[in-house]
C-alpha cells in the first residue's frame, strides 16, 4: 500500500510489553507498525525504574515465569539483547523464627523439605503432583485462541479434546479438575497439610492479584489456572537489566522492521470508515491510518471510550461496562545501602523469591482488610533482590529490594494521601521481623499504591490482570463472552491486552496470539 508519515499497516495503542510483542510480530511478518503510547516512556508496568541515580528497580513485575519460549525464539529476542540474570530461581517461605521453608524442585531439595516438615512431606508431593498433571490438562488452551461460543462444532470439538486429554492422563484427572472449581484453596489447604508456613505459602500463590480471600470459592482452580500459565514459560527467571531489557528488546525488533514508538501520544479516538476501523485521532487532533488496529489497554476503554459503545451489540456494551474488582495489589521498591541480613537465611538464598505469609490466616485476614478498605496490621508480602544476581541495578555493595504487597486496598478508609507514610512503616517493619536492622540499611524507597499503578502505567483500576479471574471470566468469557477471540464486531480492530486470554502476568500471549489472529484474518482476505 502507499504509505505517507501518518499511514501505516498497523497501529498498536500502548507500549506495554503485550503491545510490543503484537507489534514485533507485525514486524516480523513485514508489516510497518505504529505503536503509540500515552506516557512519556514505554514498558507500562513491565519497565524499569530508577528510585535514586544508580539504583535501578523492576517498576511493578519483577519476575518473569509465564514468557513462552517459542515466543523469545521466534522474535530472536536473544539477538536483539535479551539476556537473563538468574533461572529457576527458589521460593522459600520466610519463618519468623528463621525455620524457613524451601519449596523442593528436585529430589535433594525434596529431602530437606521432608526433614523440615515431616508430616507435610508427602502430602505436598501429591499435592504438586496433582497440580502438575490438572495444569498440564488445562495448559495447552492457554496459548491458542479459545473456542467460539457461538460456533457450536467448534465447541464440542473443544470439548472433546479436553475430554482426551482427560482420559489420556489417567481419566480421574479431569473429573479432579471438576472439583477444583467451585473449590477455596482454604479449604483444600486445611485439608491436607499441617504447617501453618506452607499453607500461607500456598495460599498466597492461589490468590496473588486476584483479591479474593484464600476461603473465596474458585481460588482452588486459581492456583491450577497460575500452574498452567507457568508451563507456558521456562521456569521462574530474572531479567538482566529488569524486565525494562525485554521492552527494549521488542522496541528493537520493531524499529528493524520498519516500525516505529512515539510517546506522549494519547489515542482520543478509534475511527471508522464504511464500518471498518480505519486509524486514531491522537489528543491533539493528529489523524494516523491504517487498516488495522490492535489495542493493548483495557477492552472496556477500547471499546466503548474509544471506538464507542455503538460498535458493540447493547448485551455486549453492559457486559463490557460491569465494573470489575480494582486492583489490591502494591510495589514498594527500596535502595539499600547493604544487603538485609534475614534471620536463618542462607546466604546462596538472598536472590531468591522470598514469601511473607507466615499462615494461611494472615492472608485471610489481610484480604479481609482489604475488602473492608484498611490496612492490614501484618502485610503479605513476595521480596526479591535482583541486584543479588544483576549488581549493575545498584553500585558495588549496594542492593535492590523489591517488594510486592498483597491484599493492599484501592481506596483506603482516610484516603491514600493521609496513610501512604503509615503504609510504608507498617510494610517496612514487617521485613524487619525477619530481617532486623533493614530500616537503617533504607537509603530511598518507592512506594505505588493501586491507584498509583493506575495513573503512572495506565493499568485501569491498578489492576495488573485488567480483568477478574473467575472461572466465568477466563478463556472464552475473558473479557466478555464474544469478545474472546481478539477481534471485535469492529473489522480491522483487534484487543490485544491483559484484559483478554490468557490474562496478566508478563507472558506476552495476548499480544502474540492477538497479532497472529489478525495476521491470519488478513491473509485468508487476500
């Protein structure tokens, strides 16, 4: 097609790293991509930031355990500078009394966790096991498009395979998998272990960024739905230089084919022509084109802000515009002078994923506050230090700790402005009772609260999967029924974004299935 300045094959609406992996595969397939962001840099919550000069933090996501390797081959993102500083990195759940608990990912690791935790030792070899085997049932839907609700072959063609899979794994796992749903991780928790350290550490996983207590119904799929996202990936992986690397690696990739970033360039408007998305009005009247269009922001302000809700049936527009949960999740980045000294911690475990939710009570009494906007007396917390494995993030001595805070309240009772300083302490002496002395180590910190995610990275609500994890918001109901499959009524405008299938998390899947949809459509129109 001829092209001029503002005439493109394709624009890409936000620079997160969904929007950056759908425009580099655009890329990649020849077409000459636009991708516009509203904020003055790219990433969103997948940048890095700098708290002080010379300490550098992963923004909000500070691992990655959910990017596909066919993903990372098929861009070459290895050759556009895409490194790792730390693979299979631990979990361990923090003890206050310093008996921390590794979670076993091999047989040796096994045999301390069973002399750790005797009475629990088999019971969480079953319960991995079982876990392992209903993800894997539930995996392979996750990195395809899901079926069409309106189509029913395709349907009971879906239908069947799952049942193949079901019968192939040994036949009770899909019925297993059926109990799981309406299932609280709690429940199921309390049933099978006994240590109170490993149940909180359980719970916690289950129910991350998802608001729900640990007694919630569904939270037990949750934990299933989290499992299979991470046999997408290669296993948990720290990113050299903060996943910040990765946004500059896809930037790469589309700039070798032709494409090009500009920032600062808020969208007004999707506009169409005869029916059919035909480019954006920027805020400042800048009309681009192109005759296709995918969206990386939220698909309710996609659709009914920005192309307008009289592109979608009325049923659609109110299932759109129902109001999801905000986000509860916060990120507290800090600089430190030292590395904090965790109480019984070894040494060759600073680096890896450490957990503070010393019972599945506290994360049910944290959610509780939560919901009830308070602050939690005893905040849930994950911490990683990713200088530990990447010293350039802080100078020689120095480290990074990076802090995410579970069950944290979008509107607080007396307002953010007036409990941010409280918050911080609360949090602050929180890692204190297992790594005293850390306060006097603090040199400057970052605190974002939800809305601060929200108005800083543009995640609607601070939410980070932009979207409820029910069970009837996921695959062919994410975001709404009808909406599943990337594209929308609008021809040429396809969603790409968190807020579709598979969901949050840095995995790049919607992006990459997104753009593979639209790349399909337009070659069968040939």
């Amino acid at each position: 097609m001829s092209r001029s300045g503002n005439t493109f094959d394709a624009i890409v609406i936000g620079a997160g790293h969904n929007g950056l992996v759908a425009a580099a595969r655009l890329a990649r397939a020849g077409r000459r991509v636009l991708v516009l962001e509203a904020r003055d840099a790219p990433g969103g919550a997948s940048a890095t930031s700098e708290i002080v000069p010379g300490y550098a933090a992963p923004a909000v996501a500070h691992l990655v355990d959910a990017f596909p390797k066919r993903i990372e081959r098929a861009l070459k993102l290895a050759k556009h500078g895409l490194r790792y500083a730390a693979r299979d990195i631990p979990t361990v759940a923090l003890d206050p009394d310093g008996g921390h608990v590794l979670l076993p990912r091999n047989r040796r690791e096994f045999s301390r966790f069973a002399k750790r935790l005797p009475r629990d030792a088999e019971a969480y070899r079953d319960y991995a096991a079982d876990l392992h085997t209903q993800a894997a049932l539930i995996a392979p839907l996750l990195g395809d498009i899901p079926p069409d609700l309106r189509e029913p072959e395709v349907l009971r063609k879906f239908c069947r395979r799952l049942v193949w899979r079901g019968e192939i794994s040994g036949g009770s796992t899909l019925q297993k998998l059926m109990r799981r749903l309406p299932e609280s991780i709690g429940d199921r928790l309390d049933a099978e272990f006994e240590s109170p350290l490993l149940k909180g550490a359980l719970a916690f996983d289950a129910t991350l960024g998802g608001g729900e207590g640990p007694y919630a119904p569904g939270t037990s799929f949750r934990a299933v739905w989290r499992e299979a996202l991470r046999m997408q990936g290669q296993g948990l992986r720290q990113i050299a230089g903060g996943p910040g690397a990765l946004i500059r690696a896809l930037i790469a990739i589309v700039s070798a084919g032709g494409g090009e970033l500009r920032l600062n360039a808020a969208v007004e408007r999707i506009f169409i022509e005869n029916g059919v998305a035909a480019g954006v009005e920027l805020l400042d009247g800048t009309l681009l084109r192109a005759p296709l269009v995918l969206s990386a922001i939220n698909p309710r302000v996609t659709l009914l802000e920005l192309a307008g809700a009289q592109c979608v049936e009325t049923h659609q527009a109110l299932e759109l515009s129902r109001a999801p949960r905000p986000g509860t999740t916060a990120k507290l980045n800090l600089a430190l002078e030292r590395a904090p000294l965790f109480t019984g911690l070894a040494a060759e475990l600073h680096g890896a994923r450490l957990l503070i939710a010393p019972s599945l009570q506290e994360v049910d009494e944290a959610a509780a506050a939560c919901n009830e906007g308070r602050l939690t007396s005893a905040p849930v917390l994950e911490l990683h230090m990713p200088s530990v494995a990447d010293p350039a993030l802080a100078p020689e001595g120095h480290q990074i700790l990076s802090v995410i805070v579970h069950s944290a309240p979008h509107e607080v009772e007396g307002g953010w402005p007036m409990r941010r300083e409280g918050f911080v302490q609360k949090v602050v002496r929180r890692i204190a009772s297992f790594a005293p002395g850390i306060e006097e180590a603090m040199i400057a910190g970052e605190i974002l609260t939800p809305p601060d995610i929200e108005l800083k990275y543009g995640l609607a609500g601070g939410d980070w999967h932009q979207g409820d994890l029910r069970l009837d918001r996921l695959l062919a109901f994410r975001p709404a029924p009808g909406f599943s499959r990337y594209e929308t009524p609008l021809a040429g405008l396809y969603l790409c974004g968190a807020g579709n299938h598979p969901g949050g998390g840095v995995t790049g899947l919607p992006g990459w299935i997104a753009a593979g949809a639209a790349i399909d459509k337009m070659e069968a129109g040939r």
